[in-house]
C-alpha cells in the first residue's frame, strides 16, 4: 500500500511542534483513512493559518475564480488566498503569521497545471523571508519514468507554466521542489516527507489508492493522463470539454464533421488511444449551449499512450482541415496568446513547422530534461 507524506508525518514530530504552520492544501490532502490535512494538522499541532490555491481549500471555486480572504468554518483558521487576481504569492503579512510553510496537494504531473506553480512561488517566497517549508509528498499518477513535450523557454513564463519544465515532468513534488530549490539557488530551509511504497515505474491505478479529483476539470485517472496533451485545446475555439461529463477526454466545435475526423485520426493509428465519434453541448465554457461535432479519446493501453503526442496531432488535424479554427487572442492587451503559455514557445502558431518536426524537437528536449532530472529522484524505479 502508498503511504503518503501525510500518512508518515508521526516520525516527522520535529518539523511540525511547536510550530505556527500554514498550511497549503486542497481536497486532495487526505490520509489513508480519508482524514483530511487540515484536520490532522488542526487537532494535533498549532495550524494558524490556511493557504487557498486555485479552486480553494475546500474545492468550492470554479476554475480561474478568485480566492477571497475569509475564517475556515470547520476550524476557525483563516484562510488567505495564493490565487489573487493582483498577485500570487505570499505576501509579508502572510508570513509574518507562521513559522513553518506546509504543502499537501496531489499533482498530476502536468506542467500547466497550476499548483506546481503555487508551490514553487510559495517556496521561493520562503526561502527570501527565511521561513521552513514541508511538502508532503504525494505520488506522481503519470509514473515518474516517462516525460513528453518541449522545456517551457523562461520568456513564455505564466502561472499555468512557472518553471522550465517540460509537459510531462515526471516528478513528485516533493522532488519538483528540490530541483527548483537547488537549480534557482532559493538556499530554502526545505524538507521533504517522503511517500512510502511508491516506485517511479507506477501509475496511478498500480497503487490500488482511490483517485480524489484534484479539480472538477480532472474527474478521473484517463482524463489526468491525457491532459497533457488535451489541454492545449483551451488555447483555441474548440471546446475541450469542459462543461460535459468528460472534461479534457471530449474534443469539438460546432464547426467540425466528427465522423470524418474520427475516421482520420483512427488512421494514425496512435498508441494507446482510440477515437470515437462525438456529439455534445457543452453546459459551460466554449460554445455554451450549442451542438459540437468532434471525437472522444478511449486509452486503450495506459503504457503505450503518448498523450502529448496525441494531442499535437488533433490540434493540427483539425487546424489544417477547418478554415474556421483559430487559437484564441491574449487575454489582455500585451500578453501573449494563451496558446503560447501553455505550449512554452510560440511553435504552435509557426505556419512553418510541421507536426512531425514539432514533436522531434519536443522529444529531443524531453530527453535531455529526463537525463537532467535524476539527480533529484527521491524514489527508486
């Protein structure tokens, strides 16, 4: 059985007694009994303080909605928001309430997702106001062998891109957080709880643990793992399925002929994945309310599948054949379009580079980030 940090934090007594904690979770953060982090840390330690990454401590706020300030019910802790519009990060004040930094937040292993991004900046943040902080480390549910796609280039840096990872990382984050801690030179006062039973070669359903979604947008394992490559769709017009019961799984537009575009991708004949027709109106996001012709995405083979991969290929199968695609424009005026923060370079929009050049580059640099990489596993494969 997985244990994760949180399941091992009675040997870690000295890193949490007679400390102010804060506290940076989600619904995610439970034990092996369902018990949540809060709860452990509120009922055996001083926890005097919650921080609120996207979609909230409690996971009541929808994707890309804002995190007030405000009492924690069930605690009366106060919960302070790490998803501000103005700001994401710590802020003086913060810190100033807590001795002690604790991370708890299963991951997915994909660099857009964005509480990586709030872990790093909440790490950096401590490492300048001189503050320890504790990630109990959770398993990475993609494995920790395989990595795909391209290192995002420092200039395309964002909140759903913070690091120079590539998309799939192939990390814990614990061990996210000593690669960052050492290669930025933060010289944090940083600690890792380790999980115990974890081997890098395993994937989630390998673990026998109960999948928690960690956002609404990922309700299952099979939508995790084909995120990495699905969710380059939310910088285009076409719906990526939020809004429908397979959010990241369901691909489409009003604009599209699904059986043709089954029918085509079917043909590459992709690892680990098949496509099937699909019809769907979505009840929020992209084309709200309106008929979308597209595919849905079966994995067939969870080792063989090659999301990123996978997804390049949609995006230029139905970039190249509907004159009505486009990526969408930045969200304001001077950023870059949202296509380039998740993609980390601007290739994507690159009328020159076709597919097959697109993903040597990709590979060549997610091979080179693997070898880089392994001096900070913490784990055995």
């Amino acid at each position: 059985m997985i244990r994760n940090g949180i399941d091992r934090i009675a040997s870690e007594g000295k890193l949490f007694k007679g400390k102010r904690l804060g506290l940076i979770t989600s619904p995610t953060g439970l034990n092996a009994e369902m018990k949540t982090t809060i709860r452990i840390l509120h009922e055996n330690y001083h926890l005097a303080a919650l921080f609120s990454p996207e979609h909230g401590v409690r996971g009541d706020i929808p994707a890309g909605g804002m995190v007030d300030t405000y009492t924690d019910p069930a605690t009366g802790v106060p919960v302070y928001s790490l998803y501000r519009k103005e700001s994401k990060r710590l802020t003086p004040d913060m810190l100033d309430a807590v001795d002690t930094v604790v991370y708890d937040i299963q991951d997915v292993g994909v660099r857009y997702y964005t509480f990586i991004s709030t872990m790093l900046l909440a790490l950096e943040d401590c490492a300048k106001a001189g503050k320890m902080f504790v990630v109990l480390d959770r398993q990475n549910p993609l494995g920790g062998v395989t990595v795909e796609g391209n290192v995002l280039k420092p200039e395309f840096s964002s909140f759903v891109g913070h690091y120079p990872l590539p998309v799939r990382y192939g990390l814990t984050a614990g061990e996210l957080a000593v690669m960052a801690n050492d290669q930025m030179g933060w010289k944090a006062d940083l600690h890792v709880v380790r999980c115990g039973g974890w081997k890098r070669g395993m994937l989630f359903p390998d673990t026998g643990a109960m999948w928690i979604h960690p956002s609404l947008g990922i309700p299952r394992f099979e939508t995790a793992l084909l995120y990495s490559g699905t969710c380059l769709f939310e910088g285009t017009n076409l719906s990526e399925g939020r809004g429908t019961a397979f959010p990241f799984e369901m691909i489409g537009a009003p604009y599209m002929d699904a059986e043709r575009l089954t029918d085509e991708m079917n043909a590459m004949r992709l690892p680990g994945v098949w496509f099937r027709p699909a019809y769907f109106k979505p009840a929020a996001s992209k084309h709200e309310g309106q008929q979308c012709g597209g595919v849905q995405l079966h994995v067939t083979d969870w080792r063989a599948v090659r999301p990123l991969e996978t997804g390049v290929k949609l995006l230029y199968a139905v970039k190249e054949r509907y004159e009505a695609f486009s990526f969408l424009p930045p969200i304001r005026e001077g950023s870059r379009p949202f296509i380039d923060l998740l993609g980390g370079d601007s290739l994507y929009r690159d009328e020159s580079i076709r597919p097959a050049e697109l993903l040597e580059r990709y590979e060549a640099e997610s091979r080179a980030f693997a070898e880089q990489k392994r001096e900070y596993h913490l784990y055995e494969e």
